[in-house]
C-alpha cells in the first residue's frame, strides 16, 4: 500500500508483508516532537492498532533523525508561554501515545536510524524491541540546556541501564553512539545504517510466525513483573495466561499436537505451524 500522512505532514505509516512501517516524517526538524506531531502520531497508532492486515509495527524515522526529542520551540517555550493549563495538555498529549504504544496490541520495534535525544527515549522504551545503526547517536541531552531528563527519560535510562552508566549519561550531556547503547541495553542490537532495515525485517517476520495472543501476553507479563514481587509475579502470570485462553484456546493445543502426536516441529527450534491451528472454541 502506499504511505498514509498524516494531517499536518509529521507522521506517516504504510503496512507492507503485514509489518507497519510508522514514520516521524518532520525530518526538517530532526521528528522533534511537537504537540502536533504528538497528537496525530497518538491518532495514527489508535487508527490502525486492531487491524488485522499487519502483526508487526516498526517506529522509525525519516532523515537523519529517528527523533530529537521534544520540541523546544512549540512543546515547552509555546507551551509555557500560553500557561499552565496549555502545558499539561502537551505532557498528556505526548505521555498518552508513548503508553498506548508500551501497551500496544501487536509487537512494536524502534528501528533508530539516527539522532535520537530526551523525550525520544519515551517512544524508544515504549517500543518492545529497539535495533539502531551503529552510528546513531543516542543523548540525555536535557542537562546542556539546563533541564532534568523529564518525559520519564530519567526513570527510563535507569530501567535500560546501570546505575553509573545512567548517572554518566544523563549529568555529562554526552552522546553514546549505537554499538555503547546496545552495550548499556538501550537496543537490543546495532548493526551498520545499510543493514538496518534488513535486520529489523528478518526480526518482524520471525515474529508474524508466531501467535499473536501469546506474543501480546508475553510483551505485557514482561513489562509488568518488573515491578512485581516474586509471589505477585507468579499469581499474575496464571492468570495472565488463563485470561489469554480467553482469546485463543486451541493455540498451545494445537502446538502441543504437531509436537507429541504428529512429530512435525519441535518447540526448542521454532513456532509451531499457525495456518493449521482450527478456530478457536
Ligand atoms: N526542538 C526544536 N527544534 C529542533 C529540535 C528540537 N528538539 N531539534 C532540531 N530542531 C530544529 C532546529 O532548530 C533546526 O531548525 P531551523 O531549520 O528552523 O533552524 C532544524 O531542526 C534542524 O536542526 P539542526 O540543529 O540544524 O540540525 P543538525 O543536523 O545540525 O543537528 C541535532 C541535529 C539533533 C544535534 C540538533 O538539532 C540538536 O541538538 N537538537 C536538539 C536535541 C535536544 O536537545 N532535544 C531535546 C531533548 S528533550
């Protein structure tokens, strides 16, 4: 399908092999995201979320910018100028997509191919997978203008990495490019610029093979043990799982079957064949 703008221009998406390709398309800015881009980009997530024509969506940019964070022309000078009321409205607007996407129905991938600053660690760590090129750059850049990394930067930095590479980071306002950040865990891996889209394509297809109800309980269970006590973590994965059989009850059957009676796969080495799983019950 050909690419889908958004109103104004700063987001785009086109599906292509049942993977989403969603852009920051405001490349003249470095996709710094302004209240507009955040509105519409919230828009664009929330319109094509439960289609059933992709299974994969991939977050990148266009340019040399995945995203240089917010804007600080129109997200906080603006912002500030008009008030209080005016200011939060911003925060909400960017805050509300970062979690629709931690918590979005399919796989989600930052695919960071440059530049990528402050609250563009909010879209970065929202997304379940994360693979830059080798020479992107990656920054807290918020101390050099005299700010604390705000957007949950700080809190994120502090997930993905150690406490000494975190504090290194976020109070030095300097740069690590894609290999360090897939050193300290902000992205799973860094390959060169001209793999990069061949890596995080291999990756969405190994994916789109396997079940959608387990990945999606899968991605949620992750993201919420974290925070969890172990007992808490075990009670919350029965049910998680008993609740996912509420969606798909013949999946695991059906994985279960080509493994011990028909002798066609083995777990250890791949998913099981979906496009012979009956309807669910
Ligand atoms: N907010 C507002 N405008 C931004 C921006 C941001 N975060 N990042 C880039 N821009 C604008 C620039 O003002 C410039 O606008 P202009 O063409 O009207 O002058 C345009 O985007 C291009 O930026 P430029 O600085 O010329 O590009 P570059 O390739 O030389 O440098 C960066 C790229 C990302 C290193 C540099 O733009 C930068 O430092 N941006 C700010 C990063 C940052 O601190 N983000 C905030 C985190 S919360």
């Amino acid at each position: 399908m050909t690419k889908v703008i958004s109103p104004s221009g700063v987001a785009a998406y086109e599906i292509k092999d049942g993977i989403a390709w969603v852009y920051f398309t405001r490349s003249e800015k470095r996709n710094c995201m302004s209240p507009t881009l955040n509105k519409e980009m919230g828009d664009l997530l929330a319109e094509i979320e439960f289609r059933d024509d992709f299974g994969v969506l991939v977050l990148t940019g266009e340019g040399t910018s995945w995203s240089a964070g917010m804007d600080l022309k129109e997200y906080f000078r603006e912002a500030e100028a008009k008030g209080l009321g005016a200011i939060r409205e911003a925060q909400a607007q960017a805050y509300s997509w970062w979690r629709k996407l931690r918590w979005y129905q399919k796989p989600t991938i930052a695919m960071v191919n440059g530049w990528c600053f402050g609250g563009a660690y909010g879209p970065l760590f929202a997304c379940d997978l994360a693979f830059a090129a080798e020479d992107a750059q990656f920054g807290l850049s918020e101390i050099n203008w005299g700010i604390l990394p705000g957007g949950a930067a700080s809190k994120i930095i502090r997930e993905l990495a150690n406490f000494r590479n975190s504090m290194y980071h976020a109070m030095m306002g300097e740069n690590v490019d894609g290999k360090t950040a897939a050193q300290w865990g902000l992205v799973n891996e860094a390959v060169s610029a001209d793999r990069l889209e061949d890596r995080v394509t291999e990756v969405a297809k190994v994916l789109l093979e396997k079940n959608p109800v387990a990945l999606k309980a899968t991605k949620d269970a992750i993201r919420r043990v974290g925070e969890m006590t172990y007992d808490n973590a075990e009670d919350y994965l029965v049910r998680a799982q008993e609740a996912a059989n509420y969606f798909d009850n013949m999946g695991r059957k059906e994985g279960i079957k080509q493994f011990i009676d028909d002798k066609t796969f083995k777990p250890g080495l791949g998913a099981y064949d979906k496009s012979k799983q009956p309807v669910s019950e």
